[in-house]
C-alpha cells in the first residue's frame, strides 16, 4: 500500500485496482506536496484525485495516446492494466510551492511561475532528485 493510493488486486490478474486516499503528504509534520510523509488527512481528497486522474487519461486517451487506464470503478477508484512503473514525475507548475521553494529559496510562495515544468526521478530515499 502506497501514501496516497491502495493498489488493488482484482479478479482478473492481468488488472488491478487503484484507490485513491484522503492522505496530505508533507515534511517535519507540515503539509507539502513534495514531501514523502503522511501529515493528515482531507476529506474527499482521494475522490478529487481520482477526478483529476480521469480527466488527464481521458484528454491523453482523445489525442490518441495509449496509457494503463481502463476504467473508473467507484468515486476514489480506477481499474488499469497491470505494467511496470516508470520511476519518473512530470511536475507542472502554475505557483511556487513545496518542493519548488525549498529549491529555490528566494522566490515568493505562491508567486507565479507559469510554465515551469520539472521532471524528477521518484525515489523517496533519494528524496525524488531533478532529472
């Protein structure tokens, strides 16, 4: 089980469920979205981040690229096609926050950085390092 989704087994073993989870991620106890520790927990973050998960396959799914989804199954849940995980995060960034910040010190919090987009390797050891 991860910090902010269950993986799920499922009657066909070929795929697998993903349920999302109300968990804030965060660091020393505070919330921050780059950070790798359960801090707390927000009603209905899971349904939200299920939405938003569905939203981004579909809209890949309609420009005609193929991803693991298959379907939504519940409010906090999905169905995908089992695969190997690519260890990788593409961030897109609209305001400065988390992990941003601690990068980069001198600018505001939630100043505006339209554009920025990160890539990092995911590794919570490594503290998921800049690519």
């Amino acid at each position: 089980m991860g910090k902010t989704k269950d993986v799920l087994s499922l009657p066909r073993s070929d795929y697998l469920g993903i349920r999302f989870k109300d968990n804030i991620l965060g660091r020393g106890g505070l919330p921050d979205t780059g950070g790798n520790e359960i801090v707390g927990q927000q009603a209905g973050k899971g349904i939200v981040a299920c939405e938003i998960a569905c939203i981004v396959f579909e809209c890949l799914r309609d420009a005609g690229i193929d991803t693991h989804f298959a379907e939504r199954l519940s409010d906090d849940s999905i169905m995908v096609r089992r695969t190997e995980p690519i260890r990788i995060e593409w961030i897109s960034r609209i305001l400065a926050f988390g992990s941003f910040l601690r990068r980069n010190p001198g600018v505001a919090p939630l100043s505006s950085i339209d554009g920025t987009r990160e890539i990092t390797l995911k590794d919570d050891v490594l503290d998921d390092p800049i690519l």
